[in-house]
C-alpha cells in the first residue's frame, strides 16, 4: 500500500519567551517506549549544536531499550555533565499531538550532574555549523563520532523556523497550561517564500553571520571595527542582544535610555546596557545582507526593558568579537534555518 505522502510542514509546541525568563524557549521530547506523561522539556537553543537530555536514566527504564536505542560511547557534554552518547530515535511534541520523530539522532544522555553547574543539562541545539566535525567526538578507541543538530537528522525537512510569542500572549487565564500555536518551531520540507539567506560562517563552533552595521537609537555606531573579523551569533537562547567591545567604540559612550545590567552580565568587564531601539545588518562573506529593527517601545510588556548590553569583554561571546543577536531578535524578524546548505535565512514580519 502506498502511504500518504509527509506534510510539508510540522509545527512543534514551544513555551514562550520573555524578558524575566531570558527570552528562552521549550520544546518537549521523549522516547519511544516512554508513557506520554514523561516527556522532558528542553531549552530550544540555537547557540548550541548538539541535543542533551538530562537523565540515562528514563531510556534505560525503557523494557528492551537496547532494540531501539544504542550507546556509542562515553564523553562530557557542553556543560560539564558526564554522558552516554547515544543513538536513536526522539519523539517531539507537536500542536496536533501526534509525535514527530526523529530516527537515528545522536546525542548526549547525562548519567551525573554537571560538577560546573551542580545540576543536568536540558537543551535542544538548534545551531547549525559547517563542518559538523566541529562538534565531533572520538570513542576511548580514536574512533570519530559526528554530532550534530538534531534537527539536522530530521529526514525530508531541512528548514526550521522560529516563530515565537511572548509570555503576556501565552500565559492567561485562559491558557494555564502555557501552550499556545503563536510559539512554534516550524519544520518545513521546502523553504517558504520571502527569506533572505545568508551563508553561515565557515569553522566557526557557533552558528554564526557577519555583523555589518549596528544603530543605537537612530544612531550609526562604529562598531564593529571594519579591520576585526566580527561574528555574529544566531542565538535564540540569549537573552538581549549583547557584545564585546575591546577597542571601546560603543560601551564608553552614554546611550540614551540606559537601564542597569542584567546580573548574567556579572562576570563580564566594563558593561553598560540600554532599552534603546536597534537596528542591526547581517551579512554573510559572499556580499549578501539583511537589516531588522528590535523596536523596544513596539514590543509587547513582557519582553520590554532591556535590548542590548554593551561589554569591553563579555564573557558569554567566549573571547570571540562580535555579538550575539539574543532570543529578543526573534521577536523582531522571522528566522530560518537551513542546515542542508548551511544557512540562516530572515524575513520581515
């Protein structure tokens, strides 16, 4: 019998983003053999590349695990956790309640907390890099094992696009449960019309563009510094927009509309922070370019009060120089990702 042909889209069900919760964003997943009412909520994180679920422990609950899922190896994860790695199927919750699974996805399953963080990892890489070795592991045997996005083993979708709400339209008395189709991350087995697609930075570990122009409240800025490589991280999990400013050309100038720094900003040098509007261009090496705009007076009340944190040394751009676009990009422009051609692609609301 010949089956019906796969949707050319699939939404998933996220929970929202906000300025108290640092504009991230959850998906759910589980594994096959799992009751339903265990799925695990996971950061939705494109500043990461690799998917880690917190605990070995609910597959090797599951009877007969070993038919579905196999363990490659033993490595820390990002974070710090000790883990198995793992290959098999994942199970994501999507608005029609039918899971999309993804087969032969290889990631992290944590065994111990994390003695960085004293707790376990619970993200979803989302990011995109080129080459995926970037993010590769070898066995104790010198064996290499490739991990990538999880989103990039979905077979016959290549795109996903990030559509999110913000908590004050998600989280009413009407909606306690704090699901809602106006946050969504959208697979897509074509692109859809109207993106602008950038090339990815090649050999970079981050999900990366080039950062061309920065205005701050109307104005044109300097920075970044035409004579310093900038990158510019797609990073849907953080927070505000923020950067690192070595040569000093916008932290020491007084912004209007100044607010005080995020506490995440702690361990980072000489940062000043502002609720100013942004506009901010893209581009990638090939010449291509996008600008957007993060209107903070157009934003809605929950995601107001803070765009962007301007470091001598941010500590969160990992002695890189450039920014990050922050989960508050979302909210301003449509994005995509194309990780068959290693792309990021915008659109205007």
């Amino acid at each position: 019998m010949v089956g019906a042909a796969p949707p050319a889209s699939v939404n998933i069900m996220l929970s929202t983003v906000s300025l108290d919760s640092s504009f991230d964003a959850y998906l759910y997943v589980s594994f096959v053999g799992t009751a339903p009412d265990t799925r695990v909520p996971l950061l939705l994180d494109s500043g990461n590349t690799v998917l880690v679920v917190p605990r070995w422990e609910h597959i090797a609950a599951i009877p007969n695990w070993q038919a579905s899922y196999a363990i490659l190896g033993q490595a820390p994860e990002p974070w710090g956790c000790p883990a198995n790695v793992v290959r098999g199927p994942i199970q994501i919750a999507t608005e029609t309640g039918e899971p999309f699974v993804i087969e032969s996805c290889v990631f992290y399953a944590c065994t111990a907390n994390s003695a960085q963080t004293g707790s376990r990892t619970s993200n979803f890489g989302a990011g995109c890099i080129q080459p995926w070795s970037a993010s590769g592991w070898n066995t104790p045997a010198g064996i290499p094992v490739t991990i990538e996005s999880p989103l990039s083993y979905a077979v016959g979708y290549s795109f996903a696009e990030f559509d999110y709400a913000t908590a004050d339209k998600v989280f009413n008395p009407s909606n306690p449960q704090g699901v809602s189709e106006e946050s969504t991350l959208r697979i897509y087995n074509a692109p859809p019309n109207g993106y602008q697609f950038l090339q990815l930075v090649p050999g970079c570990p981050w999900m990366a563009l080039r950062p061309k122009q920065l205005q701050i409240a109307g104005t044109v800025t300097g920075w970044p510094a035409p004579n310093m490589a900038a990158i510019a991280m797609i990073d849907t999990g953080g927070t505000s927009v923020y950067l690192s400013d070595p040569t000093g050309l916008v932290y020491a100038t007084a912004w209007p509309a100044q607010v005080g720094n995020p506490s995440w900003a702690s361990g980072s040098t000489s940062c000043v922070s502002t609720r100013s509007s942004l506009q901010i261009e893209l581009g990638d090496d090939q010449g291509a370019s996008f600008a957007y705009e993060i209107n903070e007076t157009a934003l809605p009340p929950s995601a107001q009060g803070l765009t962007l944190v301007m470091c001598q040394m941010n500590e969160f751009m990992r002695q890189q120089y450039g920014m990050n676009i922050g989960g508050l990009s979302v909210l301003a422009t449509q994005i995509i990702v194309d990780y068959g051609s290693a792309r990021v692609g915008f659109r205007r609301f």
